[in-house]
C-alpha cells in the first residue's frame, strides 16, 4: 500500500490524533488537505501533551515531511502560535519538514470576526469553532480570496485585500454594527506574517507528484468527520470544506493514482459538537457519563460534546459517502463495565424501516430503533476480548458491511491493536 487516507467517519473528534500518529511513523510523507486551526489533534509526546490544529502530525516524526495542502484556509497569526507552542515542545519544525502550499487560502482577521458575529446574531446559529473557517471559504468560492502567495507583495495584498473588503465593510458598519481594524494595519500584519512563513511556502502539488512518483509513503490526515462534511454531512450544520476523501482529490492532489485504502475513525459511541440533529443523543446520566468518562470537551473550544448510542445507519452511509475500506473503532474502555448498552441499527421514518441514512432524510425527524447489546466489562489487560466485546463488534461489522482494522481503547500504543496491517 502507497497511500491512505484517514478519515472521520462521525461528527469529528473519533480519535484520529493518535492513529494518524502511529500510522505516520510508517509513511514519508503527511499530508492535509482540508478545513483549517477548526481541528484539533491532541498527541501525548513523551510526558508533552501536544494540540495539533493546523500542523500535519507527521511533523512528530524526523523522517516525515509534513504537507499542507491548497485546500486548507489557512491563519497565519494561528500557524505562528502554533509553530512556537510545537517548538517549545521540543519538536524541530523546518522548511525540509515542513511544506505549506502558497495557495492556501488565508484567514484574515474580519473572516474570524464575520464568523464571531453571525454566531452571535443569527439568523441561524451552527455552533462553529469561530476560527473564520466559514467566511474564508466564502471567499475562495466567490473568487475574492487571498492566497498565501499574496502574502509575499504588500502591493498585491491591499489592492486583494480592498477588493475583498468591499462587501463585508458594510455588513460590519451597516448591518453587525461592529468595529473592524483598517484595511491598511490588517495588510502590514499578513505581510509581517508572510514573511514568516515565506521560508515553508512551495508548489505542493509538485512536491506530491514526484514524490508518488519516486513510491514514497503518503498519509492523508483527515480532519473533523464525513457528518460535517459541506456535501454529505447533515447540511447546515456542517463545516465549509469536503471532509471525506473526495477532499484529497480537489485539496491537495494525488496525481495519477487513486487512494489505496481509506480507514474511517469510528468511535465506539458517538459524539457531536455544535448544533443540529443526533438521532441516538442521550439526554439523561448516562449521557453525561459517557461524556464524563470519555472526557469529550473539544481540543480547540473546549465546549462539551454531546454524546449518544453508536449510530449504524448514519455509519452505514459514511462508509458509503467516503468509500471507508475499513475502521478503527475507537474509546472502547469508555463503554466498558456501563450496565446497559444499546446500539441504533435502523430508523422509523416516515411510516418505514430503513438501515442508512441516505441524504435527503429529515435526520431531526427520524426514530431510532435501539437493539439492546449484551454489556462488556473487559479491563484490556490481556489481548483476548470477551465474548460480549466481540458480539458487539461483529453486529458493527455486519451493521456496515466492512472490517474493524484497528481497536483501541485508549491512547497509548499498548492500548491500540492493529487487526490489519496497514503500509506492512
Ligand atoms: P466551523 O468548522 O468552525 O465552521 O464549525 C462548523 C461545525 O463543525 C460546528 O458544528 C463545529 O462544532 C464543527 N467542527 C468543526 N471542527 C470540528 C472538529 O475538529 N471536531 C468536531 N467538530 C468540529
């Protein structure tokens, strides 16, 4: 195998930080390709505890090189924060290491405050990360957006910049009522930051062309999960960018090849943070036990996590939206020793049973039908499983008709167990 990519198959949050990071050590290069400091990949690094927002984790590993695709909007003040946080963790992070597409498209300052703003005024409130991931998608879509190439001329970058502010100048006078900083001080501040970062930009369409060319190792490191993707995921409430694997293609390249295999994270509950519908949320204790246990804050807002049953029919349909070849079933230890233990195998809609969650189904309008799942109470002490444990995972296995590659239940590498073996 050549490449692979990893993918959330929920709501984000699965646990692709450590995976990621495990399968990374086998590969030469890392690479994202989509959403932007909205993700947050948190690595234990020897006694560290490492937040990843925007940085690929290769970057943990010398013989990685870490790349940034153009289809990641990209916050340089952000970045800067970051590279000395990972710096001052000990991690060498250089220009050989590290390669950032020059044609990323940048977060400025009013796509954060645009984003701030209609979270707090509505009309419809999604619960973002309030990073400016939305309104700098915006912009690239409309054609008006500044790429970090822009950065490096201060002429190109306010001439950009004045076009680019044209309309959100009156949506903040007129209609938000906010102050903004001129556009002259916002242009000094990504030249400044341009000049930073000047060092890691490149043509990493290029770099990935030869270097799939020369066989090397590729690890597409995929952020948030195919439920919040802009196209599959339970649409508004979703990110702005292609989360499944179909993001590869348009965010950073695979020339001439097709992804080997795509391993969806799966926790073994599920979880969602921000609004819109969750079929199989819980409501009650035990809820909140599972978010107690599970410790499901968010790495980069800390807000809690919304928790709930494993969902198969919307599982059914990632796997499905994102060509899944296999999963990682993730946080197992957080479900053991509960007394009960339910599993969403189907919906009741509209009169109708149906296993997967196709778009086009009202999911706030959907019953889920619970099967009750015989309890597992495995301390992890020993490799073999019990036999609840397993009866749970082959009804996942048979819920969506592909394999569990990878169990954990818990982040150390002694708590990860490889059923598969991926780049071997
Ligand atoms: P945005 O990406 O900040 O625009 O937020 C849009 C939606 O995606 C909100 O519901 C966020 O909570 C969710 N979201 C964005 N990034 C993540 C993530 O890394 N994990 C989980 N949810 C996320």
């Amino acid at each position: 195998m050549q490449s692979l990519a990893i993918i959330g198959s929920q709501w984000g949050d699965e646990g692709k930080g450590k995976i990621t990071d495990l399968l990374g050590q086998k590969c030469d290069l890392v690479v994202r390709y989509q959403g932007g400091n909205n993700a947050g990949h948190t690595i234990i690094v020897g006694e560290r505890k490492i937040v990843l927002h925007l940085i690929p984790s290769g970057i943990l590993h010398d013989h990685c090189v870490s790349v940034v695709g153009h289809g990641v909007v990209f916050d340089p003040r952000a970045f800067k924060e970051e590279l000395e946080h990972v710096q001052k963790a000990g991690v060498d992070v250089t220009p050989d290491r590290l390669k950032i597409s020059e044609n990323c498209s940048v977060i400025t300052y009013y796509n954060k405050l645009l984003d701030g703003q209609r979270e707090a005024k509505g009309p419809v409130k999604i619960g973002t990360t309030g990073k400016g991931i939305g309104p700098a998608y915006e912009d690239k879509t409309s054609r008006k957006g500044i790429k970090l190439k822009d950065l490096l001329n201060k002429e190109i970058l306010a001439q950009k910049l004045k076009a680019n502010m044209m309309e959100k100048e009156i949506l903040f006078k007129h209609l938000y009522q906010v102050d903004f900083p001129p556009i002259e001080e916002e242009v000094e501040k990504l030249y400044e930051l341009g000049k930073m970062l000047e060092p890691f930009l490149c043509d990493t369409f290029s770099l990935l062309d030869h270097a799939i060319q020369e066989n090397k190792k590729v690890l597409y490191e995929g952020a948030q999960g195919v439920l919040l993707d802009i196209d599959y995921g339970s649409y508004p409430y979703v990110t702005s960018s292609s989360t499944g694997a179909g993001g590869i293609y348009t965010g950073a390249g695979l020339p001439g090849k097709y992804v080997d295999e795509v391993l969806g994270i799966t926790k073994a509950y599920t979880t969602r943070v921000g609004e819109g519908p969750f079929p199989t949320e819980l409501f009650d204790e035990l809820g909140e036990r599972i978010q107690r246990i599970g410790h499901e804050f968010g790495a980069t807002t800390g807000r809690k996590r919304r928790c709930g049953w494993l969902d198969l029919p919307l599982l059914k349909y990632t796997v499905k939206a994102s060509n899944i070849t296999s999963i990682a079933l993730t946080k197992l230890d957080v479900l053991a020793g509960l007394e009960n233990l339910k599993v969403c195998t189907a919906y009741k809609y509209k009169g109708k049973v149906i296993d997967c969650a196709y778009p086009g189904i009202e999911l706030s309008e959907v019953e889920p039908v619970l099967e009750d799942i015989k309890p597992f109470h495995d301390d992890f002490k020993t490799d073999e499983f019990s036999p609840e444990l397993k009866s749970y995972i082959d009804t996942i296995e048979k819920g969506i008709g592909i394999k569990v590659g990878i169990l954990a239940h818990g982040p150390e590498r002694s708590e990860i167990k490889f059923v598969k073996n991926y780049f071997n």
